[in-house]
C-alpha cells in the first residue's frame, strides 16, 4: 500500500503510471487480434504472420535501444517519448483513415512497434523518481506501474467481448487506439516533467552509440537478456496463439478472446501489487523459474482445452505465473545496468526481441509440424529452459 501510496502523490510516478495505463489500453487493444488480422482478415496467413511477428520486434528492439541510449546521451527523455507516441499516432490514423493489407503491414511491423520506445522510458522516469524513496520501496514501485499497464485489461477487453458479440468488426480497435494514442500525447506533453527541470540529477552519459551498445552487449548482460527473452516468450506464444484456437469450430468466439485475455490480465493485478511483500527475500532468478512453470501450465493446456469449460481454470496458473514473470525481471535487468536507466530499461525491449523471435521460431515449426498445441508445447519448453538458465547462472 505504501508503493501505491507514493505513485499516486508523486508528480513524476503519477504521470508515468497514467501514461503506461493507456499504453495498456492499446495494446490490449490490438495484442490479442494481431495474429487473426494478418491471418484472417487480411490474407498474409501462418508464414506471413510470422514474418510480421519477427519484423515488429525487430523494428520494436531496435527503436527502444536507440531511444534509450539518445534518453541517457541528452537526458531529453519527455522528447524520445514523444517520438514514440507520434509514431503509434500515425499507424493508429492510417488504419483508421485507409486500412487495407499494406497499410496494416506498415502500421503493424514498423509504425506501432516503434511507440514501443515509451514503455521502456516510463520505466526510466519511474527508476529515476524512485530515487527519493527507501530502496526497499523501489520493487513495489515498479511492480505497481507495471500493474497499471495491466489494469486496463480488466475494463477495456470486457468492452471488446461485448462489441464484438454485439457484431462490431475487429478493425475497430484502430480508431479507439487512435483516441488513446492521443490521449498518450496529452499526457506527455502536460504531466511529464520537463527535461532539464526534474528533482533528481539526471545527467547525460556521455558516451558514444557504439561504447552504450558495448556496455550492453556484454556476455554477462546478454545471456541473461537472452535466457530472460526466453522466459517471456510463453506470453507471446500465449497472444499469438489464443485468436486461433478459441474459433467457431471448438465453440469459441473473438468474445470468448476478449473475456480470457481479461480475466486473465485482471487476475494478474492484484498478484502484482502483493508479489513485492510476500516474496522479500527469495531470490529472484528462482521466482522466475516458479513463475514460468505456472505460466507453462497455463500456454500448453491452452489448445487443447480451448473448446471445453475446463479452459477457464487455466486463468489461475496464467495469472500467478504470468504476475511473476512480467515483474521480477523489470528490477533485475535495471541492476544489470543501475547506471543508465534509459539503456536498462531499453534491456526490456531486447528482452522482447529475443523473446518474440524464440515465439516466432516456436510458431513457424509447430504449424510447419503439427499445430498450435505444438506450437505451445514448444513456446514452453524454451520458456523453462530459459528460466533453469538463468537460474544456474546466478546460483554460481
């Protein structure tokens, strides 16, 4: 409660969690129809959906990294955000205005990913805010503005399942994402504390590009960057495959995929905000290999499950597993590199990359193979390999 407390009395905290909130918003927005807008609607099928899954993370890992080293070389972090946002702006308004399938592709694989820049630079302002609190605060400070990226889930999707049963097209999500992209921009330019002018010392690095990618790319950081990557990967198996198996033939609808991504996502908050309390002092590489067991349980029953009642159990383990993994390695991989916040919290970003491309590996075997249960299979197999990875490296 006292984390809760501070981000809602801090000026900075407050405008960092309000803009994560409605970057939330649109992701759930347009996560979970991803992968059946490039399948279903606009015609690019497994193999081309899996190009666009690898490209958008590409473009996504890319645009993060540079925006957080430019964050850390001029300490103009409210201005590399804004970047971001205007580009969500323009891909969210060309969908809008003239949606067609290279029109989707461009927003899809290159103008949204790189609004991805923002999620990395609130939590560089939070790290940088947290500062004048106790240490012991600064895990429940980010797993509160990591919550609030959830929080969205448990009111926005309920209003999608009802749209979409009511009969409203899944391309609506792009003129309501547009509203909150400018919502995002609002936000930004009122709330978000002027560069140059906040309490804390926020000096530039100094550094050159290639001596801020040296510092990242070092083996220590990036094998667990990688091993990370692969933890998170479940998550993204998870998005890409729910569309596709909750389908008419097993009874499902783009309804039943709003109502489980929700409960889903809902269930995650309140496990956030308790995990900082209730896991002090268990070491974190060993929450993480609990966490993607749960969230393991939870992707490999997923297709075979999807067409009976039972389904809606495997919201627990989702939700347990999924509240572990998507908040204990915000503070680990900040500590890895605790003197450059924009850098570290661009380590978020590769963390995706690796995890999306290990996904999009994972999907393009498994439908090559057999099928979405493969592919889950697969997704979780790398997500504990991952997870048992990391864990060893830091037991020694």
């Amino acid at each position: 409660m006292s984390a809760i407390r501070i981000c809602m009395t801090d000026p900075a905290l407050r405008a960092a969690g309000l803009v994560m909130a409605l970057q939330g918003a649109v992701v759930c927005s347009f996560g979970p129809y991803f992968s059946t807008l490039a399948v279903n609607s606009y015609g690019f099928g497994d193999r081309g959906y899996a190009i666009l899954l690898a490209l958008s993370s590409i473009v996504s890992v890319s645009a993060s990294v540079i925006g957080g080293i430019r964050a850390d070389q001029t300490a103009n972090r409210r201005k590399v955000t804004l970047t971001a946002v205007l580009s969500l702006i323009l891909g969210a308004g060309l969908m809008t205005a003239t949606p067609g399938p290279w029109i989707f592709a461009l927003a899809a694989a290159f103008l949204i990913p790189i609004s991805s820049i923002s999620f990395g630079q609130v939590f560089a302002l939070a790290r940088l805010a947290a500062t004048s609190y106790p240490p012991d605060q600064r895990d429940g400070i980010m797993a509160v503005i990591r919550a609030l990226f959830a929080a969205p889930f448990i009111v926005v999707l309920p209003l999608w399942s009802v749209a979409f049963a009511a009969g409203a097209s899944v391309t609506m999500i792009f003129p309501v994402a547009l509203v909150l992209s400018a919502a995002m921009l609002a936000a930004v330019l009122h709330l978000w504390p002027a560069d140059g002018s906040t309490p804390w010392d926020d000096r530039p690095s100094g550094l050159s590009f290639r001596a801020a990618l040296a510092e990242m790319g070092r083996l220590s950081i990036a094998a667990r960057v990688v091993a990370l990557g692969a933890v998170t990967g479940a998550s993204t198996i998870y998005m890409a495959i729910i569309s596709l198996v909750m389908v008419a033939e097993v009874a499902r609808s783009t309804a039943d995929v709003a109502l489980y991504v929700g409960l889903v996502a809902g269930l995650e908050v309140p496990f956030m905000l308790v995990l900082p309390s209730l896991t002090r002092g268990i070491p974190r590489t060993r929450l993480i290999l609990i966490g993607a067991g749960l969230y393991g349980i939870h992707v490999a029953f997923l297709p075979f499950l999807a067409g009976s009642a039972l389904v809606w159990l495997l919201v627990i383990p989702a939700a347990i597993g999924g509240a572990v993994t998507l908040t204990v390695p915000i503070a680990y991989l900040q500590d890895l590199m605790a003197d450059r916040p924009g850098a570290g919290a661009s380590l978020m970003a590769v963390q995706r990359l690796a995890g999306d491309v290990i996904a999009a590996t994972c999907f393009a075997i498994g439908t090559a193979l057999a099928g979405y249960g493969t592919v889950a299979l697969l997704g979780v197999a790398a997500s504990l390999i991952g997870a048992a990875a990391l864990w060893a490296a830091d037991r020694r």
